[in-house]
C-alpha cells in the first residue's frame, strides 16, 4: 500500500471533523502555527500532529511508511506496557481505521500528549545558565530510566535527544515504533534508530533487550562529560548531543574522542574509553550499561575515599573543639549562677565527648532557628563536600529527604553517586528531593550492583548483602 505525502495528510487534517473518525478527534482542535495552518513535526516514519479536546491532549501519528505487522506489533507493545504501567510511557492506540486521506481510509496512532522540554532543550538550558547541578541531576535520572528498561525486558531502540522528554522532574519516552518487547521477539526491526546515537555496525536483526545499550552509554558518556566541561557543548549541531556517526564509525580519527582521552577526570576517561572499544566491536559485544555504569561509580568511589580522608579527620578535631568549649562555658556559666541568691533551675546534662549515637530514624535533623532559605535555583545540590564521617545538613530542609539506608548485616560503606557517604545503618544524608540517586554497597569483598534512590523517596529497601 502507498501512504500519503506529508503534504496530503497536512491538507487533511485542517479539518479534524471530516478527516477522523475517533469521536474524540472529530471535535478536537488542531494546533497552528503562526500563519493558521497545522504544526506539524515530522519523522522518517509519521507526522505528528496535536489535538486539543477540552482538557485533553492528543498526539496522533500519521504513517508515511506501510509495515504489513504494524498493527501486530503496536498490539504486543501496548499489552505489555499496559502490563507494567510505568510512568515513563504514554497511553496510545492503534486505529486501524483513523484518517481519511483522499479516497483512502488509513490507520493512525492516537496518544497522549506528552508535554516538556527534549533532552536535548533541557541541556542546552543547563549549559546556558551553567547549571552543572542540572546536568547531574539528569544523569542519575537517565540511569534509573534505563534501569527500569531492563527490568522490564524493554529496549527503547532509539533513545536520542527528542524521543525523551523532561517535565516536573520526571522522563517521558515517546516515539514507540521501533521498540523492543518480549512479545516481539525473534523478528527484525523496521528500523535502526538515530545515527548519532545507534552503534556504527547495527543491523535491523539487532532487536531485543540489549539494544539500548550503545545508545544509553553514548547518552551517559556525553552528560558526564558535560557535567566535568560544559563548553564540550561546541561538538551539538542540534542534531546530537555530542556524538555524531562519524565519531562512532572512525573513532579513532574522532576530534571528539581525541578531545575527551586529554581530560583530566577518571571518569570521562574511563567512560569515553569504554565507548569508543564498543565501536569497534560487533553489536552483541557491546558492555551491558549498567555494568558500565557501575565500574564508573567505582573509580569514582576510589579516587573520591582518598580525598575524604584529611577532610574528615580535619572535621572531627574541629568538632572536638566546639564540644569542648561548649562544655567550658556551660560550666563558667552554671558557676556564675551558683553565686546568685535566686533559685536556679537545674541545668541540663553536660555533653559528652564520646562518639554520639546516630539519629533515630524519625528523628528530624536540627537546624538553626535563624537559618537563612536558599535561593530556589541553589536548592539543587551535589553533596559533592559531603564524605564519610561528616554531613552538610541544608539551611532550607523542606527541598531535602533523608532516607533511612540499611543493609543486612549492617558496617557496609555507602556510595551515593560514586562517593562514599558514610556506613549502614545510615540515617543522616540529605538528598535533594529533585534528584535521583545511583547507590551501592561494599563490605569486605563484597560489592553490590548499583540501584536507584527515587526523586523524593524516603523508605528504602534493607539491602542483603550476604552471600
């Protein structure tokens, strides 16, 4: 079958009453552009368009390309995310018989609208303003969308700048035709996703749950990147976030991977390294991206402990000292007291000295009554200061959790972000309620995979790190 032209459907659908036949979409509004006629944002594979219907909005897809099994496999993807209800995909369906083009009745794909910024808008915004914390904040949540990916046995299979996007501190996917689900597998894909993004040597029957692969350790190479050198933002033609095809087909001749081999950071290093041996490898070789992940926040996590070291002993003597004048003016003062003829009240116990137990878990962390609110655009933090033995608690607490962090048996070092933050039971680090996190656990010889603090999540599962 021969599908309309971009332009033949854009004739059609200035008038949504007589075009659709979704009851919906006949009394729907279409969206305009400054000269009156429909936007439209066009693909390899469909327009789109969006429809307003009262309070609700709509994208609804149009094919310019004809797939016999497109119906089969849009039904195989909505059963199964209908299965998982996950909050990274929209609701959509398949209609079989959508538009009316000419004499021709045609299938369409009706959605939710997914309103936000692209990847790729957010992090131009962050580079503007300087915002590294934005950039860092995007990197734990990117992770934890791919970790939710594989959980569920989804590969996305073109994970790029416009098809994710971020609203209210939260990821949406869009764009679902080429991706993977159990119930698909053993067929070809349609089509092989983004250059820029999409391994040099992928082929259509590289479909199942390993396909994101390339594509999110491109993504999380280039936001790491970013995060250490924001002017690395030089290599975006709009197109890509840093890399482009020609990088990963001749990497070694790449004035991209050149650039970030001469950077002074492990983990740039480490992960660009990484990324360019893949290209050079078949698909199926490619590392798995959450053990790629996790070696980064171990280097991290080694060079960071090194540093922590002279800051925490440092920290306690200054701690000592505060204790200690405490416990002498308390007593000039209660000295002076015993002098007066009025009655005193007794005082309270002295402080001691001696290594105070931590918080009990619902207990709130003290803050000064005069403290002073931050600013909101500082509320987002990195906790970089915050090392083993000592935390920052934040002036402004109402922007902050602080989740109770167990692990079965307990003395295990704590690794938020790739640095270590203390040892479980662990009751007194603030995260900012805005960001995700990516923690791990090592006790002994014992390392755990990495996991995900949700934004804002306060109870965390007891992790078991026995054997």
């Amino acid at each position: 079958m021969q599908y309309p032209q971009p332009d033949e459907y854009h004739q059609a659908v200035q008038n949504p009453q007589n075009c659709f036949f979704d009851t919906e979409l006949k009394v729907s509004r279409i969206e305009t552009n400054n000269l009156g006629l429909p936007k439209v944002r066009s693909g390899n594979f469909a327009s789109v368009y969006k429809l307003q219907s009262g309070n609700y909005a709509f994208a609804v897809r149009c094919f310019l390309k004809h797939f016999s099994d497109i119906s089969d496999r849009y039904r195989e993807i909505s059963s199964h995310l209908d299965k998982i209800n996950s909050n990274y995909f929209v609701k959509f369906e398949y209609l079989k018989t959508g538009i009316k083009v000419g004499n021709k009745q045609l299938p369409i794909l009706k959605m939710e609208w997914a309103n936000g910024k692209t990847f790729g808008e957010f992090i131009s915004e962050c580079v503007s303003c300087r915002n590294r914390d934005g950039i860092i904040a995007l990197k734990g949540m990117f992770a934890r969308l791919v970790q939710e990916l594989r959980k569920h046995n989804i590969s996305h299979c073109d994970l790029q700048h416009g098809n994710i996007l971020i609203n209210n501190n939260e990821l949406k996917l869009v764009d679902y035709d080429g991706m993977y689900v159990p119930g698909l597998k053993g067929r070809s894909s349609h089509e092989v996703g983004h250059p820029n993004y999409q391994h040099p040597k992928r082929k259509p029957t590289d479909y199942n749950e390993q396909t994101d692969n390339f594509s999110a350790m491109a993504i999380y190479t280039a936001l790491t990147a970013l995060a250490y050198d924001m002017n690395l933002w030089k290599y975006s033609n709009g197109d890509n976030l840093l890399f482009t095809e020609k990088d990963f087909a001749n990497c070694n001749q790449s004035a991209l991977f050149r650039e970030l081999a001469g950077i002074n950071d492990a983990d740039v290093k480490k992960l660009s390294s990484e990324l360019a041996a893949a290209c050079l490898k078949p698909v199926g070789q490619c590392p798995d991206f959450l053990k790629f992940v996790n070696g980064v926040a171990l280097s991290s996590a080694k060079t960071d402990f090194k540093k922590s070291r002279s800051w925490t002993s440092n920290s306690a003597l200054i701690v000592l000292c505060v204790v200690t004048i405490l416990i002498i003016v308390s007593q000039l003062l209660l000295k002076e007291s015993s002098l007066q003829p009025t009655k005193v009240t007794p005082p309270a116990p002295s402080v001691t000295t001696n290594n105070a137990p931590q918080r009990p878990s619902n207990a709130a962390p003290q803050i000064a009554n005069n403290a002073i609110q931050q600013p909101h655009e500082n509320r987002m933090q990195s906790n970089e200061s915050a090392n083993i033995g000592a935390t920052t608690v934040p002036q402004d607490i109402s922007h902050f959790i602080v989740p109770e962090i167990k692990t079965r048996p307990s003395g295990a070092t704590v690794f938020i972000d790739g640095k270590p933050r203390g040892r479980t039971p662990l009751y007194n680090v603030p995260l900012d309620k805005g960001h995700s996190y990516i923690i791990r656990f090592e006790l002994g010889n014992h390392k755990s995979d990495p996991m995900v603090i949700k934004d804002g999540q306060k109870d965390f599962p007891v992790v078991s790190l026995e054997e």
